[in-house]
C-alpha cells in the first residue's frame, strides 16, 4: 500500500467535529464503509483509520463560513500540538471578515504552526460572492507568493453556479501570480475539461478532484488526465467524513490509474505542493 497525504481531512476534533459533515453518519454508513471515528466523532478512532488505510498526514481545512458550522481556525494549533506529525493546519480566509485576512496569515502561519490558506470566494453562502481573480483578493495572494504559502481554492462543487466557477478566473489568477502555488479543490467539477488544461498550461496550479475523481460525468477526464499530462499534478483528498477513507481510497485505486501514477497522485504531488519535500 501506498503512503498518502490526505488534501481534505476533516477531524472530529472540537468545532470540526460540530459542522455538518459529521451529521447523518447513519445514512452514509448505509452507503458505504462504516467510519467508527465519524460516527463517534473519536480522535482516537481516527488516528487508528488513517493508519489503517497508510495516510502518513491528513490536511485540515478549516471553514469558518456560516454555512454547515464553523471548523474554526483557532482550533488548528491545539490539534498540531495534541497529534503532531500528523496532521497539516490550513486556515480558512474570508474577504470582509472581522477578522483581517492578511493578520490571520500572520498569526497562524508566519508566526504560529500551520502551513497553508484555504478560501472559497465564489461560494454562494459568502459573505462577499466573487470570482477568485478579483483584485479585493490581490493583497493575500501578493503575501501568499511572498512567503511560499500553498494556496487552496475551492472552485467548483455540485451545488453552486457555474457562473462564478469560470476556469479563465484561474488563468488569470495564475498568470498574475505565478509562484502562488494553487490547489483547485473539487476539481473545478463541472468544469473537468477546461480546469484540467488550467493545471496543464500552469506549472503551479493542481487540482484535488476527491470525491469528483470517479463516478461522476466528466469524471472519466481526470482519470485520463493522472494517467497522461496530469501524473505530477492531481492530489488525493478524500472529504471525510462525507465519505470513509477506504472508500475514498478506492475511487483512486479501483479505476485504472496507472500503477507509475499512484504514488504521485497519492503523496508526491501533496508533498510537493505543500512544500514537505
């Protein structure tokens, strides 16, 4: 088995473990693998099923938007501190927040343990619904290229428009900011095709389909894409708890990628981008 970096981790541990990703686990055990650490929201039991399924680090993102329940950024530096070496703390920015971006960045990473910044400025329950290349952005990705901070966007998703999910806001978001590592989350889903040539015409866009990776329309394109132009450029991320970890670990493992890309697309790829190479 393969060691994993897991992109999209979310632990049952103190507010991550109020959102709604953690709610329902009944139905989804009925759906898939039974998750012990999800429906008894235990660290313990967690540790256990990364272990069990060889992820070395799981990268927690906090969400601090209204919706679903706020994973909070304060509680990143006690789950480093009480699990170290296990997990990687990537704090959540909104524009407008009470809090100012740029001074999160500054507490949390330049001066405190975690490593990179998670935003999801086209998500229709912000605050402020913008395109990713909106120059009110500008300022946190001039100190994210500044400072080598790996970038994660979430630009795509099931239930938002496609209007604000328009992959040349990824061109230009590159192109403005070419050392800016960048991490598409969900894929860019619906828009496989054209987020895939984002990543290809850019050397430091990824992408980190998860669940999107197989099963769904379009999905076949990022298969073809990690077996072609795109080995050193998808990353794994599973979305517990919406989904186990073994049977996240199977919509990699069980659709024909080639056996030369799944160490990349399992761990190489995370760990390039998030600088633990």
């Amino acid at each position: 088995m393969y060691p994993v970096i897991d992109l999209r981790l979310r632990p049952p541990y103190k507010s991550f473990a109020t959102t709604s990703f953690y709610q329902n686990q009944e139905k989804r055990r009925s759906e898939g693998t039974e998750s012990r650490a999800a429906i008894e929201r235990d660290m313990d039991l967690m540790i256990k099923e990364m272990d069990e399924n060889n992820i070395v680090y799981g990268v927690a993102i906090a969400r601090e938007s209204e919706w679903g329940g706020a994973a909070k950024n304060s509680d990143l530096p006690g789950l480093l501190a009480d699990y170290p070496n296990r997990f990687i703390g990537v704090i959540h920015l909104q524009y407008g927040a009470e809090k100012d971006p740029l001074e999160s960045i500054e507490e949390y990473i330049l001066h405190g343990p975690c490593t990179g910044v998670y935003m999801e400025p086209s998500f229709r329950f912000e605050k402020y619904l913008m395109h990713a290349d909106d120059e009110r952005l500008f300022p946190i990705y001039e100190k994210c290229e500044k400072h080598h901070i790996p970038f994660i966007l979430q630009y795509g998703g099931g239930i938002n428009s496609v209007e604000y999910y328009d992959p040349s806001d990824i061109y230009r978001l590159a192109e403005a900011f070419p050392d800016l590592k960048i991490c598409i989350t969900h894929g860019g889903w619906p828009q496989v095709m054209p987020m895939i040539h984002q990543a290809y015409a850019h050397k430091n866009v990824y992408l980190s389909p998860d669940a999107y990776f197989s099963g769904w329309p379009g999905s076949q394109d990022y298969i073809t894409a990690a077996n072609t132009i795109l080995a050193d450029k998808i990353i794994f991320g599973s979305a517990f708890p919406c989904i186990s970890l073994p049977d996240a670990l199977k919509l990699y493992l069980e659709v024909g990628v080639k056996m030369e890309s799944l160490p990349k697309i399992l761990y190489d790829n995370a760990a390039r981008f998030l600088g633990l190479e």
